[in-house]
C-alpha cells in the first residue's frame, strides 16, 4: 500500500471520484451515532483556530502549532479508465467516511453563501464538483459515486439550489404521517445547520434557554436532530442572521489545515479482502454480511466475472429498492434487527447465520458467520453464479418467514413459528423449502409435522434447551435424503429422549386440559395456538380463511369472578377455590376476540339478564355467539350451554383437545375444516 496524509480540502481538491463499489453496503451512518461526534471533532478544531487568530501576532508566533486531528483513514484502488474520463478510486474501506465528509463541504458551500460569506462559499464550491468537461459520462462531475441505493440522493443534494429544495425533494411528514427521509439527507441537513449556526457564533451544543430558565437535557443538537425526522421544512438553529466572516474562515480553515486522513492506496499485489475484513467504519462495525458480499464480489472481480450484472441480478435487493419509476434507495428491511432468543441482530445478518448453518450443516455462532460462511465455501470448489442464486431464493424463503403476508398455510406457519420463537428450526425449513415444491403434498407434510412437533411440545411444557442439537442432526438427515419431508418424519417420530420427543396423543391431550396455559405457556403463544384453530375451522364455506393476526385472549370467567354474584358457588372452600384458579387459565376457558369488550361486559356474568324496565342485558354467551370468529360461535350457539363453571370448561376443553389432535396430529395430516369445527362445536 502507498500511504499519504491528506485533509478534508486536500482528499477531494483534486480533479477526482471516489467510486463505492455496486457491492459494498450503502450509506448507513446516522445522525446520534456517527455524524454529530465528526462535527464536535470539527468544531473543536475551528475553535481551536479562532482562538490563535485572536491572539497577536507575537503571542500567537511563540506557541506551539495546534495539534492536527486525525479523523481516520480510507483505503482505495485506482480504476483504469479511458480518455474522457475522471480519474478514478475505488474505495475499498472509509466510503462512510469519505462520503460524509462530501456532504460537509456541500452543506458548508450552502451555508456560507446564505450567510453571504461570498469567499468562503466559492472555496467550498471549489471543491465539492469535478469541473470536466465530462462528455462521457456527465456523473464525472460527482466527488462521490455512491451504491446504486444513494445516487438518487447524492444527485439531488448535489444539484439543489438551495436547502430548502433538498427540504422539499424529501419531506419528513405526508400530512400526518411521517416519511423516513435518507440517511444522506439526514446528514447534509445537520451538517449545513451546524456549520450555518457556527458562522453566525452559535454553538448546537449549548442548552436551549426556556422561558423558565435553561434546560440542561436538551441542547439546540437535539431540537435540530428531531425537527430534520419531523418537519418537513427544517428552521435555522440560530435566530441572529448576521454571520462572523472569521468564523466562516476558521471553519474552512480546520477542513484545509487541522482535520486530517491518512490514505492508503493499493498497489497491484494487495489483497483488498484480506484489507477489508480488518478495517472498520468509524463506530458502525461492519456486518457479517457486509463481510460476506466483498467476498463474494471480489472473487468474482478476481475469476474476471461481470460483477456489475452479478450484483444487480442477485445482491442488489439486499441494498437497495426501488422508490418510483427509475428511482431506487436504501434497503432498510435487511438492516433492521430481528429478535431472536433473547438478542436482536440485522435481518440480514441472521439470515446468512441461517444459511450457513443450512449449507455447512455444522453449528456456528452469529458473530462468527463469515469465518463458518468462508470457510465452508473454501471447503470445495463453487460456481459463483449457481451459488448467488441459491443465496437469492433462500432470503426470499426467509423473509417469508419472518415477515409474513397473505393466508396459505406457509404464513400461517412462519407466524406460529415467530410467536414460539424456534429459531433453531430456520436452516430445516430453508433445506425443505429449497428441495420441495410450494404447493407439493410433501412440503404440506413436512410443515405439518415441525408444527405438531413444536406445538406439542410447548403445550407439554418440555425444554427447548437441547433443539440446536437436535435440528441439526434433522438438518443433516433431510439434506442427505432422497425424499427430504420422510427423512424429517423418521427424525421427529425416531426421538425418544425427554428433550427431543414427540409427545403422542395421552400425554399432548393431558396438558391440553388441565395445564393452566395462559400463566404457564403466556397469553402471546396461547394467542397463536387458537388462532391456528380458528384458521384449521376455516374452509370454503366460510368465504376466506383470513384470520385477523390482532386478536386478545379472553377469559369466559372473568379473572375477577369473585367479584361477580352470577359466578358464586355456595360453600365453596378452599381446595375449591384453588381447582378454579387452575382451570380458569386453562384453554376450556379461553377463547378469543376481533377487539377487547367494554369491562363491564368482560367481567360480567355468562347468562343474560333483565335489565330496568324488563330489558334484557346480554351476558358473555350472548356476546360471544354473535363473534366473527367460529372459535366462538361453534360453541357458544350451543343450546344446552347454559351455565358457566369448572365442569362447563371441562367439556369445552374436551371438544378443542379433539380439535387439536386434528390440527397436531402425529404425524400430520391434512384436517378437513368440517372435522375442526365439528371438534370445537362439541359434535
């Protein structure tokens, strides 16, 4: 590498682009996190300056000179490129950096010349655009290329006129609702008001006075971060509109002569992985995946493939999408963070976990997803593009897994699987996904089985401890079978072990009945699990089997029954009390609803009564038989349901178990709607 120290002024004075890589994650730094510390260092160092300016010359002569301030360093290649061009870099590591540090001398050329620092605006100008003339290619004139996700924004900040117009081209707010707005324009519109509010003396970091003094919590900082996510036209920080020439100058001047880079230019034998897999952002790590995709593109750079193609055919959705007719922007889905256990990681960070696991077939830990990723791929010989598509086609699998949409059953299933939080069954579900037919009897197999497993265990209450293991070796036989949804059924059905065990029809049945699931199992999963009835009871008849995902558990008997004369037992002792504090968290008296009732009919009594002037009140059964839902009406249309006590939630408890050995059965089957309504109805 040929390293050389430069400045802000000094990395973009000359007549260059400093390309990102299609392949390299887009613009991820944020306003907390990554841009206000950078304007603090800058700050400072104009400070700095202007407090030596102020001395006299003599004073200022015998003093040490200011310590520069060394922002970090940005690691490039050079581009070969033909006559007409602008010379190029590719910049392998610091694009956060060096794209940032673009914005800022966009934002300081608006800010000087609204503050009519006519010298100081036409420097900055200097500097921020490539002169050409470009006939090529008129995006020459770009210091920065971003990703194909920022260049929409890049362009615009670059050819506004004026900030209110970047204010304009991307709003915060549609009337009421708010619009996220580019983390690229977050950063220019902080950093053209800070460097606004610096030049007119204002410093954002001090506090905001209020009427009834100062509030030490919340400086102009803050009040400028939240009005740029929240209006759409964003107000200067400072009320005074008269600038201070050597405040504009010494800002300038920290950017030409204190706030340094180190750069690093690769010579031809370099290796830019090895290089990039040690550097990071400044305070924004690189993801395991950011780790992932320059490996894969480099090697492609490295095997002569066209990678540009490669990128847009099969990466590019993990970055970017599109907004409009030939727009496109950030991809924030993939970086938005998924819970799973008790951690959140980046969607796309977790599903390569996933895929690693699926392809290795060995288990691995998430932070250490590229060194398993790398070295599985490292393991046998690859064919780049087969192995991008197979990329492709499982993260759609797993979206559709953790984001699901729409009512065929493989949604259904992926939200019984996020509400009982198995994780560890992903890379089996990916294999089955990847090898069986959507629509295929043997994929309907496969799922209907890791349901009536993973139901039938949380419903027993047996441990989830040993499922890393034990999916593994699942995964191991469903990859290595010809027929991948019976290998999956010998697995589950072949468990014997307390911690891996199928539970059969007697010991599922028990806890069904009497386990008190809504304090035990927890009212998100309990929830699920009468949903997935509601859905089973569903057929043709019915129109749709869409069922609401916002539903609430309801108890029949009120929590509260001892404050309800209707639900009074004579006599009742203390054994007694105790036998319905236990049922009544079990599911005979669960059920759900579309939306919560009013808490006079929620802790009323079951059966109606007469009102004041002989009109009828409706009770709980009532109400409940006139439900949406057939999880309701199956049963509380019953004639002969009448009254509501332990033995009442004894019978109904009975009909959903036969219900649910329908819906779970072991192994599965395909149910008919009829049969599960006929169950729940007590038929």
């Amino acid at each position: 590498m040929q390293p050389s120290k430069t400045t802000v002024i000094g990395l973009f004075n000359a007549p260059f682009q400093y390309q990102i890589p299609i392949f390299q994650r887009g613009y991820v730094w944020t306003l907390e996190k990554q841009v206000v510390p950078l304007w603090l260092d800058i700050q400072s160092q104009a400070d700095a300056l202007l407090e030596r300016q102020q001395l006299a010359p003599a004073a200022a002569s015998a003093m040490k000179p200011l310590p520069k301030h060394f922002l970090g360093s940005i690691v490039m290649t050079p581009v070969p490129n033909a006559f007409g061009r602008v010379p190029m870099y590719e910049v392998i590591d610091g694009q956060q950096r060096s794209t940032t540090l673009h914005l800022l001398l966009l934002a300081l050329r608006h800010a000087a010349q609204d503050c009519d620092q006519v010298t100081v605006a036409q420097m900055a100008a200097a500097v921020v655009r490539n002169p050409g003339p470009y006939l090529v290619d008129a995006n020459d004139h770009h210091k920065v290329w971003p990703t194909q996700a920022g260049r929409q924004e890049m362009q615009a900040i670059n050819a506004a006129a004026s900030v209110a117009q970047v204010c304009a081209d991307y709003p915060a707010r549609d009337g009421r609702n708010r619009i996220e707005r580019p983390l690229m324009v977050h950063t220019f519109l902080y950093l053209y008001h800070a460097c606004r509010a610096y030049i007119q003396g204002m410093d954002l970091f001090d506090p905001v006075l209020r009427t009834d003094g100062t509030d030490p919590d919340r400086s102009h900082s803050d009040v400028l971060v939240a009005a740029i996510r929240n209006t759409n036209a964003v107000a200067p920080a400072s009320a005074v509109d008269k600038a201070q020439p050597l405040r504009a100058q010494a800002l300038y001047m920290a950017l030409s002569d204190q706030v340094q880079l180190m750069t690093l230019s690769l010579d031809v034998d370099d290796d830019p992985q090895v290089i990039f897999e040690t550097l990071n952002a400044r305070g924004e790590p690189l993801l395991a995946s950011d780790l992932v995709r320059n490996f894969l593109f480099l090697e492609a750079a490295r095997q002569g493939q066209p990678v540009d193609a490669l990128y847009a055919n099969y990466w590019s959705a993990f970055d970017q999408i599109a907004t409009g007719k030939n727009t496109v922007t950030a991809n924030r889905y993939w970086r938005d963070k998924e819970k799973q256990g008790r951690l959140l990681h980046p969607r796309i960070d977790l599903f390569f976990y996933h895929y690693t696991v699926l392809r290795g077939q060995e288990s691995t830990l998430v932070s250490h997803v590229f060194q398993a990723f790398k070295g599985w791929w490292l393991h046998t010989p690859r064919v780049l593009e087969d192995e991008l598509k197979r990329i492709q086609t499982s993260s759609s699998h797993f979206a559709e897994l953790i984001s699901p949409q729409g009512t065929g059953y493989l949604a259904e299933f992926a939200r019984l699987l996020k509400v009982l939080d198995v994780g560890t069954v992903t890379p089996v579900v990916l294999a089955l996904r990847e090898r069986l037919d959507d629509d295929s009897a043997e994929l309907k197999q496969a799922v209907g089985d890791l349901a009536s497993y993973l139901v039938r265990r949380s419903v027993c209450g047996l441990t989830t401890k040993g499922y890393n293991r034990f999916f593994l070796r699942v995964l191991q036989a469903v990859c290595a079978a010809k027929m991948p949804h019976e290998a999956l059924r010998q697995a589950l059905l072949g468990a014997t072990a307390i911690s891996e065990c199928w539970p059969d029809d007697l010991q599922f049945g028990d806890q069904w009945r009497a386990r008190p699931v809504y304090t035990e199992l927890k009212p998100g999963k309990v929830c699920a699990l009468l949903r997935a009835l509601e859905y089973a009871a569903r057929g043709s008849k019915q129109g749709s089997q869409h069922v609401p995902t916002t539903l609430t558990v309801e108890h029949v008997m009120p929590q509260s029954w001892d404050k309800v004369p209707a639900y009074h037992v004579t006599g009742m002792d203390d054994a007694a009390r105790q036998a319905r504090q236990l049922a009544l968290h079990c599911f005979g008296n669960l059920t759900l609803l579309t939306g919560a009732l009013n808490s006079s009919v929620s802790n009323g009594p079951f059966a109606d009564e007469q009102g004041g002037q002989g009109v009828a009140v409706l009770g709980k059964r009532s109400l409940l038989g006139q439900s949406a839902l057939l999880l309701n009406t199956a049963w509380f249309h019953r004639s002969d349901v009448q009254h509501w006590d332990e033995a009442a939630m004894c019978v109904r408890a009975q009909a959903m178990q036969r219900a649910a050995l329908l819906v779970w059965a072991r192994p599965a089957t395909q149910p008919a709607a009829d049969a599960v309504f006929a169950a729940l109805a007590g038929r």
